[in-house]
C-alpha cells in the first residue's frame, strides 16, 4: 500500500499528497511521470502542500525529477514545497533555471 497520492484537478494542476520515504520513491515517480505523459509539452503545476518528504532520498528524487522536466524544455511551477525540498533547490543552484518555479514555499513547521 502506497503512502502518497498523485492527483489532477480540473485545472490540470498536480497534487502530491501523503508522505514520501526512499523505499516508495520508484512507485511514487512511476505515478507522477504516468499523470505527466498527458502534458507532453505543457506547462506543469505541482502542488505540494499535502506532501511530506521524509528523508534526503526522497527529497534528492523529486529534486532531480524535477530539474529533468525544466532540462527537458517544459516550464515547472512547484506550489507550496516543503521547506527541506525548497532549500535544497535553492542550495544545488536549481532556482536560476528559467524553466523551475518555486511559488509560496512552506514555511518550516514547528515541532509539538
């Protein structure tokens, strides 16, 4: 059983909702990359306010799966990222790429 969901509204945006961990990133990308084959060259929008990256694997994979949809020539707009994926995209340097957006990160919550 798959903790995460992978869901497209009536606006085309993506929601990726649940809580990602290593061991699920291959399942989790194969869900994602299955919702993308639809905008073949469009434009991309991710909401991520109802996703948890666990550990650093999981961040690391939505990382680099997500600068290979901008290297690919499609523009990504990812929408409220958890703070540990939003530092680390902007730590590799992969905000200055023109086709990744990063709009309204989430703030780091607090712990309690």
């Amino acid at each position: 059983m798959s903790a995460f969901l992978v869901r497209r509204d009536a606006d085309g945006i993506l929601h990726l909702q649940g809580e990602l961990v290593a061991r699920d990133l291959p399942g989790f990308l194969e869900c994602l990359a299955a919702e993308l084959q639809a905008d073949v060259m469009g434009n991309i929008t991710l909401d991520l306010a109802e996703l948890d990256l666990l550990d650093a694997t999981a961040v690391i994979g939505l990382l680099e799966r997500l600068r290979g949809l901008a290297d690919s020539g499609r523009t990504v707009v990812v929408r409220h990222a958890p703070q540990n994926l939003a530092h680390s995209l902007y730590r590799v340097g992969a905000l200055s790429h023109p086709g990744l957006q990063l709009v309204e990160p989430r703030e780091e919550e607090p712990y309690g």
